[in-house]
C-alpha cells in the first residue's frame, strides 16, 4: 500500500516505510481523515492484519484551490514515481 501526500517541507520528495508503532496517538475520529498509520492500525483491529506501507511525500508549491500540479511539483513527482515503481516491482518479485 502506497500513500502519496502533497508535503510542505524541505525535501522534494521523499519515501519511508511506515510501521503500525509510529504513532501513538489515540485513534482520529473527529475529523473525517485518517493518519495513514491510522488506518493501517484499523486494517489490523478488524482483519488481524495489515499490508506493508509506504508513504511518498512530494513537496507542494501553490496549495490554492485548482487542477494539476505546478512544473516544479510535477517533476518531484515524477522523480518519486520512478522510485516507488522499482520499490513495488521488488516487493512483487519478492512476493
């Protein structure tokens, strides 16, 4: 399971593998989103088990309401793609 997330942050992109004991906090049933860690928490409560994840961050430039994605986000994007396919393919393989 692959999540992409539109980052503000430093990196252009990154990728990390995420683990059910990242995070902590109590489950978010406020608000109507899910940390990704969440969910996987979840996917293990009713099913006893949870898929391999990974999270992709790909650094944003313009947040504003709109379509597409900025030259510059579209090519960190772009970079990201090529590494989370070649991650997939191995996990595949491996499989």
């Amino acid at each position: 399971m692959v999540f992409i997330d539109a980052a503000v942050g430093k990196e252009d992109w990154s990728i990390r593998k995420i683990s059910l004991g990242e995070h902590r906090a109590p489950l978010n049933y406020v608000f109507h989103a899910l940390y990704p860690e969440e969910l996987l928490r979840l996917m293990k409560l009713l099913y006893g088990k949870a898929p391999k994840a990974w999270i992709s961050s790909i650094k944003g430039e313009d947040f504003s309401f709109g379509t597409g994605l900025s030259p510059k986000t579209k090519s960190f994007a772009e970079e990201a793609e090529i590494i989370l396919e070649s991650l997939i393919r191995s996990e595949l393989k491996d499989a």
